[in-house]
C-alpha cells in the first residue's frame, strides 16, 4: 500500500486545526505549557516544532481552549471511527455537549433515581449529584431493527431474545458504547475527575460496560502519569501527539520523563489518539 492514510490525514487535520485555535503561543509560551514550569514550556514548544506552524496569539480561557479541544477530538472520531464499519458495524452517533448518561440504555434508571431525589430531600443528600455524569464526548449504538438483525436469515422471532437491548423492539434507547473526556491539560484537582466519572460508570450500569478513556494535550509526563497510572476507572489515556512527545523528549535528553512515558506506554495505560478509532472497535 502506497500514499497516506486516511488515519495519518485526520491526525495532521487535527493537529492543524489546534494549531488554528487553541494551541497558540504567547511570549514563548506555548497555550498548553505552564507558564511557570520551565520544562512544561520546552516540551510544548517541541510539540509545536514537530506538528506545524502555531499563531502567535494571546493565551485564551482554559475554557475556550477546552471547548476547541473537545471539537478537534470529536471531528477527528467522526472522521476515523465512522470509517470502520466493515470491522464494527452499527448505526453509530458522536455526540458532544449535554448529553446525561440517563438517556442511554444501560443508565436509564438514573433518570427515575432523578426524579425522585427532586422531590425527596433525604435521597438526595444520600444520592449527592455524581451519578449524573454529562461526558464531553459519547459514542452510542442505536438498537437494530428485525429486518436488519434477520438480514442474512431468521435469526430471531417474538419468541425469543425479547430482552436483548441490540433489538429495537425491545428497547428504542440508544446505547451508550464509550464515554470520552478531553482534558486540554492536567493542572489541578478537576482533571482528577476523569477518574470520579470513571468509577460512577463501572458502578452505575445495568448492562455493559462502555469504553471508558481521556484524550489529554498535556505536555508535561508526570501529570500525564497523575491520571494515567492505576487502572479500574479509566481503560487508556490517550495523548494528542504521543510519538511528537517522545522524540521531544529524546531531543531535551530528558531522561525521567523519557522513562516514564516508557512506563506509562509499556504498561498499556497511554497510546496515540491514533490507536483511539481501533480501540473503540473492540
């Protein structure tokens, strides 16, 4: 096979588009660095070497940036996963936004748990409000017809299978296939949450278990590591540029870090977003 892929395409319209908006450089220092972190700033603007040409702009609100990184995350899911119907058929829908998690299949029953801690104060305060988790982007199923289920022969009637959430007659609810949380950097405790909604989706379900990951811009390892170490709660942290960060790494001779990123990537806790598409296909 020849040319460029379709993957390595989207890649370089991601990191283009980032480039465009939220990963800009003001007086040195690149939007995703921490200004008073000496190495958090090399390894940005090696990251910025090795991915094109950055504007030279005022740094935004975290806010802003974090919104134009959701959108690059979820135009670059839209571009690649929606690609590999042959290897994970569907009708697939990538959401961001306000989208609760009570509306899919498997958390339904939050919704009627809602319902009543609004008029119940004690189940309420017992209940808090962490169960209701909005991800900043949701892949979901959509149940399939019987015409389609029975497309190569009859494979199921009225008489069985008439619990099975895939089938639409037996559910209309979509279902909620990964849970994806864009962190545009890992500063403070809030990035930690990541982890918080992790857990509240493994205990929470009824059903399967939906891909559960963070896409980060983070340049720095160790912070990386703050979410990226540990397993149970997330099944993978995903860099923006994982190969750009450890040739930056090679090129400072920064050998800590360089072995950790080691650690974190040997150990399976942290890939490419270029491995994220294939992922979500298992």
């Amino acid at each position: 096979m020849s040319g460029k892929s379709l993957f390595a395409e989207a890649r370089a319209e991601f990191h283009a588009s980032l480039l465009k908006a939220a990963l800009t450089i003001q007086g040195g220092v690149p939007s995703n660095a921490d200004s008073h972190s000496k190495p958090s700033i090399a390894i940005a603007n090696g990251l910025i070497k090795r991915l094109g040409k950055e504007l030279e702009a005022e740094k935004q609100a975290g806010q802003t940036s974090g919104k134009q990184f959701e959108e690059a995350c979820a135009a670059f899911l839209s571009q690649t996963f929606l690609k590999l119907g042959h290897l994970r058929p569907g009708h697939w829908d990538i959401l961001r936004g306000a989208y609760a998690i009570s509306g899919f299949e498997q958390y339904l029953h939050l919704a009627s748990l809602q319902k009543i801690a609004e008029t119940n104060t004690e189940v309420a305060v017992a209940l808090g409000n962490d169960y209701l988790i909005k991800p900043d982007i949701v892949i979901a199923r959509q149940p399939e017809t019987d015409e389609v289920i029975n497309h190569p022969e009859l494979l199921v009637s009225e008489h069985e299978a008439r619990r099975a959430v895939l089938r639409a007659t037996n559910s209309p609810h979509p279902i909620l296939h990964a849970s994806v949380s864009c962190k545009w950097t890992i500063r403070s405790d809030r990035a930690q949450n990541a982890r918080s909604e992790g857990l509240n989706l493994v205990k929470n379900r009824k059903g399967r278990l939906p891909h559960i990951v963070v896409i980060t811009a983070e340049p720095t390892p160790n912070r990386i590591a703050s979410i990226a170490l540990g397993t149970g709660e997330i099944d993978c942290v995903y860099h923006f540029a994982l190969p750009e960060l450890e040739e930056t790494l090679a090129e400072l001779q920064n050998d800590d870090a360089k072995e950790l990123i080691a650690i974190m990537v040997q150990g399976k806790r942290l890939r490419d977003i270029s491995d994220l598409p294939l992922d979500l296909a298992v």
